[in-house]
C-alpha cells in the first residue's frame, strides 16, 4: 500500500472534475477480542456527476466506508486514518463545526432501512423541514413549501397532506422516498446511499432506481450506490468498486468489470449468483468457504483460502500481500500476472458465465 | 465450507418427467393438492363504535397441486401473502375455509395426535437464521429437538443420528455442543436445515431460506438444498422474493399477488412466456448484471404501492396498478377489470392465468 498520493496526480478516462478522493483510509474499531480492520487501506476517486458502485458482502467495509466518508464515526472509539478530500478539502481534518456545516449540505446520505433511519415521533415534513433549515436562513413557512416541492418531485402523491403525517404511515417505498427527499433537500454534490433498495420489493426497487438515475440527471450530483445486488450497480454504476475483507481487490468502469473482470472474487461473485437471462444451468457454482475474520485476516492475499485459482500465482499467495496501484485505470489485487487472468477468464470464467 | 459442491452432476430428480417440449411423460404421485384455500385474519374491532372490522385477507382462494419430488417456487412482492400460503399449508396456522389433502388424505384443520403425526412428513425452514435457532440450546439439541418431540429413537441413539446429520448439510460434527452464535449465517441456515430433515420428512416448506445470505453463501445453500432434495426425494414449496433463486430451483412457479395466484406455470414456460401483466412487470423489474442488457431493456414500471388487503380493489384486485389496463385496454374492457373478479387459476392448470386479457408482453421482459 503505497502512503498519501497527490490528489493532483489524476489522468484517467475524460469526465468532470475530481470531486471525492479516497487515499489510504483505514478504519479500525478496537473491541475486547481484538482490533477490527472494518476498512484496510482503501483509495479511488469520484467525478462530478458520475456514479461509483461499491460491491461487496457483509463485513467487507462498504457500509463503514460510507459512513467514514460523512464523519459518522467522530466521537467513537474508530480509529480513522488516510485521506478522506471532497472538493479538495480534506474532511477528516475539518473540526466539527466545519463538517456539521457540510454534512448533509455538501455530501448526504440514503440509509437502507428507512424505517429506523427515519424517526419515528415527528412528521415527515418536520424531518425534511429541519433538514432544509440547519443549512438555510430562511422562514420555516418557505422551508415547509420546499419540503413539499421536493416531496412532490420523489413522486409522493399528494405532498400537501402527506408532509404532515408520521413515517409509520408510509409504506416502504414511500419512506425510502421521503428519505431520498431529505437527502436532496439541500441539492448536496454527493449523495451516498447505502443499499437504498435493499429493504424493498422489486416492482418499488425498479422505481426508487429510476428516480435516482433522473434526480442524478436532473441535479448533477454524483452518487455512491453501496450494495451487494451487482444488477443494481449494473443498471446505476459508470464506475465499480468491489470490496472484500476490508480493501478493494477491482475497480474499473462498468463494462470492464462485467465483460472483463480479472480479481477471482469477482469471477466467484458474478458465477455464483442464478441469472435469470441466460439458460438455466444445472448447478450453482458458489465461492467456497466463509468470508474471512477482520480480527485475523487471512496473511498473504485475504482472498487466498477461498480462491480457486491460487495456485496460478506465481508468488506464493498465502505469503505475499498483492499491491493495489489506485492510480491505474483497472487496478486489480491479485498475484496472477494480468496476461493471465485476462487467459483465465476467457478460457475459464467467461464461457461459465 | 464446501459442501454443497459434491454431488454428482445430472442429479435431475425425475429424469425423463418431462420431454424437450416440455409435455408431461411421466408424473410423480400427487403429493399435495390445495384448493380454495383462504387465511383471513380478524382485525380488532376499531373506533368509538366498536363495528366490526374487516378482516385481512392474506391468502384469498388459491388452488395448486405439487408431486412426489417437485419444487413449486411462490414468488411475489411483501405482503402477498406467501409466507402465509406456506404457514397454512403445514397447519401452523389454521386456513379460514378451503382444503388441504396429503397424500389424498384431508388434513384441514387436523388436531392433536394426527397433527404429530403429520409434522413427521412436514417441516418447515425458516428466512432468518438467527430468530429462529434458539440462542441458549445448543447445536445437538437444537437438531435433536424433533426426535425428542416425536419420542423417536433412531438407530444408534439420538447424537449419533444428529452427527450424521450435521455432516450431511457441511457442518462439523464435532461442533455439536456450540450454540447459535458461534456460527455464521450460512452455517446457520444448514443448522435449520438438519432439524428439517431429520425426521426424513416428505415436504418442507422453506420460506425465503436464503434471502438473509450474502451471494457467495447463498449458493452454497441452494446447492445444498437440491442435493438433499434428491438424497431424500423431497418436494419442496420454496417461498421467496428473489425470482433468479426462484427460477433456478423450481419446476413449477406461482406468482401470487394481494393473496390470490395470478399466473402459475412450468418455469421455463412462466419466466419465457409470462401471460399476466403482473408476471411481465416483476420479471422487467429485476435488474440484469448485464450493464449492455440493462441499457436495452425497456422496463414495465408499476405506479404506486400494493394496496391494502384488508380493502383489495373491487373486480382483478391487480387492476389499480396494470400497465395493460391503463394503456391498452378500451374503455368497456377496463369496465370488466373493474367489475368482474378473473376466474381463479385452478389447481391442475398447466399454464394458469387469472387476467381477462391475459397474453404476452409487448416487448420482451428479460
């Protein structure tokens, strides 16, 4: 892992400006069993207007990524280290009063469970009225009208009255909307949502997406869609992140990951999963194995006790860390020379797929 | 953790059912025949005047028959009443009015020792495998816990019996005296799944078995589901939301919407050919990891939210949300949606359909 690059450093594939710069973050949280490296090192960048999907299963650190980014773990026991820069400010070393002033208004957050990240005991309208009004200076009556626009423009019928009631009163889809609401209120830069669909059925899954994907368009912002459905990041994504054990093994522009992906794990995520467009296929191929402990990670490569191909490395995969270079288009975490990945996977993977 | 990965390939259970046109040749024994089968629950009585309220109507007349060794996948979105359907089916909850014979014997509302009885051919696995593994027994007993409520002493004694089964579903036999907690979420659900099976029963209701699993594990389940499938002949009724899983295990599918099935039919028939709007909307619905496909694909959006089904709407309860019905259909055919309930899918239905104007999409769904 190679310490703090210069943000400046940046030449990659044409787009806006560099908004997010993730270098080297860590985050570690000390409990009685040992330390937890939730987030191991971590780099990638965001442009303006773009939308980055971050893959990953339960406890790979994407969730804690998301919440380092909006300072959610102040005042913990976290240990955070690494550069967190937005817009060439650095968060991690903002104070308080200076993040409290951006959170919400520069960088917002759609939470999975609606439910719970809603509460419970006021209105709607309070919540996005109060949301509205921290950033702004302005009348509580003008603040109401907004939170009605912008309960109107997620598609919540008859925002009017709606704004008066209660989160309970809202079916899922509903909340997950007022919550996207609250989160624009402010037309932040940055919109994080944290497995936004998750908690929700299809049919309304199709159509929080599409809101997204119009509000994006409509107010250029950028997007992280943090979530382990990879037809969702297919659909939303320009750019994929995958996670596992706390770091990044790929990252690429979508269609790099999808029809040419070279990290075994990510080979193991897109054969695992049934797919509904292609011929049925008698038997699932599942990664073996469990998902490694933060605690003690696996040495060498953390991918290497279930990987099927580590015998392909040269290097020894149980002794030997793979490196990461952020700064390439299509950096991958793996000890197998590229020439032969991109061999297995269309020899091996591709035909499986 | 890989078992699950072993098994011979061409497992198929019943090699030659079907032919390549998908015509039945040759059919297992009717195991299960549900007909008309409704679960009401009863609301509170409300309000100052304490009228009586209207019940919920999970399950609203649903019919299907399952064989000896099929897997009846039941998709459809929360609160469809689903989960209901299975809990009903195996008398966990006593059904309102309707039938249920097993093995051409009817079971509606058995009691008592007949209702032990049954549990030995019966069982259940449940979505969430940490609500439903007691956290203070451990693994051995948890597993053994069928035995003991059956009074069954199986050859070789009680822990030998649930070693045997522990390693059949990929866990350790020697972990026999941990609890709950010291599992993960995959060992977990093979927890749930030896106690299913110990008592070599015929069905098993698995309700959602794998929606709480990330990815990788999820798959190890299936396959272990199927393997056990075959070792055991089981029939399974696999109740669950994500239609890739659903599609992948099951030789016949429902699709239940509001409590009632809206369409039901041999999977490749159902996922190629879907004939209701519901069927086409769910399916255009699920997004494909396929960035090229998804950008071609045009998606059937459903307006609004599943309505209540303490009040369903009058006529096709699906008519408030049908793309047909609000872009296709004359002003006299909305009419009938309104006014005129479909005729339910009845159980030997080979392609069943409940819509007035059932037929394919416009564009393709997948």
């Amino acid at each position: 892992m190679s310490t703090a690059l210069s943000v400046e450093s940046e030449e990659r594939a044409p787009g806006g400006d560099v908004l997010l710069s993730v270098r080297d973050l860590r985050v570690r949280f000390p409990t009685e069993d040992g330390l937890v490296k939730a987030v191991d090192g971590l780099s990638f960048d965001l442009r303006q207007g773009e939308t980055l999907g971050i893959v990953g299963e339960s406890g790979s650190g994407k969730s804690v990524t998301s919440q380092a980014i909006m300072g959610l773990y102040r005042g913990t026991r976290a240990e955070i280290s690494g550069l967190i820069s937005f817009d060439g400010v650095d968060l991690l070393g903002l104070g308080d009063e200076e993040l409290r002033r951006r959170r919400g208004k520069d960088v917002a957050m759609v939470f999975q469970d609606p439910l719970s990240a809603l509460h419970p005991y006021y209105t709607v309208g309070n919540q996005v009225v109060e949301a509205y009004l921290v950033h702004h200076e302005t009348s509580k009556s003008a603040a109401r009208q907004r939170a009605i626009d912008m309960l109107d423009r997620v598609g919540i019928p008859n925002p009017a009255k709606r704004i008066d009631q209660y989160p309970h009163e809202f079916s899922g889809g509903m909340r997950q909307r007022a919550m996207i609401a609250m989160a624009l209120v402010n037309d932040p830069r940055l919109v994080i949502a944290d497995e936004p669909t998750t908690a929700l059925d299809v049919t309304v899954q199709a159509q929080i997406l599409d809101l997204l994907v119009g509000l994006q368009k409509e107010f250029g912002s950028s997007i992280i869609i943090i979530t382990h459905d990879l037809g969702v990041v297919a659909e939303m994504a320009n750019e994929i992140l995958v996670m596992y054990a706390g770091r990044a093994v790929e990252r690429g522009v979508a269609e790099e990951l999808f029809y040419a992906p070279e990290h075994p794990y990510t080979w193991g995520l897109l054969q695992s999963m049934p797919r509904m467009d292609r011929l049925r296929i008698e038997r699932l191929r599942p990664i073996p194995g469990n998902p490694p402990s933060l605690i003690s990670p696996p040495s060498g490569c953390a991918f290497h006790p279930r990987c099927t191909f580590r015998d392909d490395a040269r290097l020894g995969c149980a002794q030997v860390e793979p490196g990461f270079d952020a700064d390439r288009p299509h950096p991958v975490r793996c000890l197998i020379p590229p020439d032969e990945r991109i061999r297995i996977f269309q020899t091996q993977i591709r035909p499986s797929l | 953790m890989s078992a699950g990965q072993g098994a011979p390939p061409g497992r198929r259970r019943f090699s030659g059912r079907r032919t390549q046109t998908g015509n039945r040749i040759e059919l297992g024994e009717v195991l299960l025949e549900v007909e008309d089968l409704k679960k009401y629950f009863p609301m509170k009585t409300s309000g100052l005047f304490r009228r009586p309220a209207d019940p919920v109507k999970a399950v609203d007349g649903i019919s299907f028959r399952l064989r000896k060794g099929e897997t009846l996948g039941v998709v459809g979105e929360s609160g469809c009443g689903k989960s209901t359907a299975g809990r009903t089916i195996l008398q966990l909850l006593p059904p309102t009015s309707g039938s249920i014979r097993y093995k051409g014997r009817d079971i509606t509302g058995v009691t008592g020792h007949d209702l032990r009885m049954l549990r030995l051919e019966m069982q259940m696995i449940f979505q969430d495998p940490y609500g439903s593994l007691n956290p203070r027994q451990t693994i051995g007993s948890i597993v053994g816990a069928p035995f003991a409520i059956q009074r069954i002493d199986p050859e070789g004694g009680v822990k030998a019996e649930v070693q045997r089964l522990m390693e059949r579903v990929g866990l350790n036999p020697e972990h026999y005296n941990r609890y709950p907690h010291e599992f993960s979420g995959g060992q977990r659900q093979r927890i749930g799944i030896a106690r299913a099976i110990g008592l070599r029963p015929s069905l098993i209701v698995c309700d959602e078995p794998v929606s709480a699993l990330d990815v990788s594990i999820q798959a190890q389940v299936v396959n272990l589901l199927e393997d056990i499938q075959n070792d055991f002949d089981l029939t399974y009724v696999f109740v669950a939301h994500d239609l890739s899983v659903v599609r992948h295990i099951s030789d016949r599918v429902a699709v239940m919407y509001l409590g009632k099935i809206m369409e039901m039919a041999d999977r490749d028939e159902l996922y190629g050919d879907p004939l209701h709007p519901y069927t086409q909307a769910l399916l255009s619905a699920v997004p494909l990891p396929d960035p090229r496909k998804e950008n071609r694909r045009a998606r059937i959006l459903l307006t609004g939210d599943l309505p209540s089904p303490i009040n369903p709407p009058s006529g096709c309860v699906f008519h408030t949300r049908c793309p047909r019905f609000r872009e296709e259909l004359t002003e006299q055919e909305r009419t009938r949606c309104v006014k005129e309930v479909p005729a339910q899918v009845p159980l030997d239905a080979d392609h069943g359909v409940a819509c007035h104007y059932a037929g394919p999409a416009a564009a393709p769904v997948l």
